[in-house]
C-alpha cells in the first residue's frame, strides 16, 4: 500500500507535468468535440487569425502565462479556460501519483479523471453531454470490469467485476431514465447515459452515494449562487459537472466513505438498543 512516507516526489512532480501535457490534449477536445472536428486534424492553431501553433506556443501554463493569455500572432485573448485545465490535470495527475504511485488504481483513476475534465467543462460551456464521449466511456468502463483486479485493496474500491459494475451501470441508468421521463425535460438525456457510465465505474451500492453527493455538491453550489447574487436563482444549472465531481470522489474514497456510514449506523443502533 503507497503510503505518505514512502511517496515518490520526484515521480509525482513528473507526473504533474504529463498531466499538463495530457490537460493540453484536454482542452484540443473540449474546442473540438461540440463542433464535430477532429481532435487530430488540423493542428493546433488560432481560431481568430488561423495561423498554426508553434511548439513554443503550445508549452502548458508557460506559454499561457508568457504571453499574458493572448495570441502571439494576433494578440487575440485566449480563453482562461486553457490554463485553468492544464493545471487542473496536472494536479490532478500528481496528486493520484502520491495517493497510489505507478499502479493500475493511478491509470484507472487518471482515465476517469480524464474523462469526467471533459465532460465537466463541456457540459458547463455548451449543456451538453456527447455522445461521441459517453458510448466509448461506456464500453472502457466495461472493458475495466471484465479485467481481474486481484490488486485491488481494501478501501480502494474502483469495481468488484462485472456483475457488480451491471447492477451499478443498471441502476443508476434506470433512476435518471424515470427521472427524464417524469420531469418531462427537467432532466436531460446525456446526463442518463452518463448514469450508465458512473454506475459501470463505482458498480453498486456506490453508485447511490455518486448520486446522492452529486445532488448535496449541486445544492451547494445554487445556495452559494443565490446568496452572492442577493436574489433568487433562476439559471438552470447543468448537472453533469456535479455528477463528475463527486464520482471522482466516489472512486477515490467512496468504500471508506461508505465504510464510515455503515460503521456509524452499526454505533447508534448499539446505542438506542
């Protein structure tokens, strides 16, 4: 078990700068995904004067930074939306790397982490949730599933096999279906399938706890919103960010967090007994 004193930080250190580098990767999706463009082709370049990218303009956070957000070619500002994934994920990269070192838990979890950046910055941006995402997320989260994962400690639960990711992936689809069907748009289709998705990656019951913090994180966030605003809130806020955010936490501490609940249940009614 990786522990805090037997932590790499040269390897963490590393790995926070290929998560820079993977955040860059990133943000090429989330530009080009809603517009269905290739995320390979063409290369890099500016959406305002069209003139491709050097290497020295595609350095992360550096090149960002140096060049106070804006085109070297045009002076065009550039979306901040670029920095802020870059280091997102290169934290994201570093802290998974001290938590579980070189691992499978570290590639699963990157994956996800991965997956859900994209989908958390998307959905904010445009309301979507693409299906061009979701349906291979689907087919990797069952592809993980069917893998034997004798490695997997306690209190570090990704999945417990296939039949578990099932009834998680079933369960969490068929919640948001009848959701969808009785709010009548109040709940949109890509967060459904994306349900399909989370429920194959935390399997059951945790698919429950994915949805019930999602839910707390969104309530929070609206409070939050109406209270700095001083008036009530009327937007509609997209819920597939929410949902990302607490399936990572899911993923990361989700047995301990269920493991406590289930410990203080078993207290109180020792107690009242």
């Amino acid at each position: 078990m990786t522990t805090i004193q037997s932590v790499d930080f040269a390897g963490a250190f590393l790995f926070g700068v290929l998560g820079l580098l993977v955040g860059s990767f990133l943000n090429v999706c989330i530009d080009r995904l809603p517009r269905d463009l290739s995320v390979v082709r063409p290369p890099s370049h500016c959406e305002a004067c069209r003139h491709r990218l050097g290497l020295t303009d595609l350095i992360p956070i550096f090149s960002y930074l140096r060049l106070r957000g804006r085109c070297r070619y045009c002076s065009t500002r550039v979306p901040s939306k670029l920095l802020w994934v870059e280091l997102a994920t290169g934290l994201i990269f570093a802290l998974l790397f001290w938590h579980y070192g070189l691992s499978p838990q570290f590639g699963i979890l990157a994956f996800y982490a991965c997956l859900f950046t994209v989908i958390f910055v998307i959905d904010i941006e445009h309301g979507l949730i693409l299906n061009k995402v979701v349906y291979p997320a689907i087919i990797v989260a069952v592809l993980l599933a069917l893998v034997p994962q004798p490695w997997m400690e306690e209190g570090r639960l990704v999945t417990t096999g296939i039949a578990n990711a099932a009834m998680g992936g079933a369960v969490g689809f068929g919640l948001f279906f009848l959701i969808a069907v009785v709010s009548r748009g109040g709940m949109g289709w890509g967060d459904v399938k994306l349900m399909a998705v989370i429920g194959l990656a935390t399997g059951f019951p945790l698919v429950i706890l994915a949805i019930v913090l999602a839910a707390v994180i969104g309530s929070l966030v609206a409070v939050a919103l109406m209270i700095a605003r001083r008036r009530r809130f009327r937007e509609t806020l997209p819920f597939g960010p929410f949902l990302a955010i607490a399936t990572m936490i899911t993923l990361i501490w989700g047995s301990q967090m269920l493991g406590w609940y289930m410990g203080l249940m078993s207290a109180g009614g020792l107690t009242y007994s």
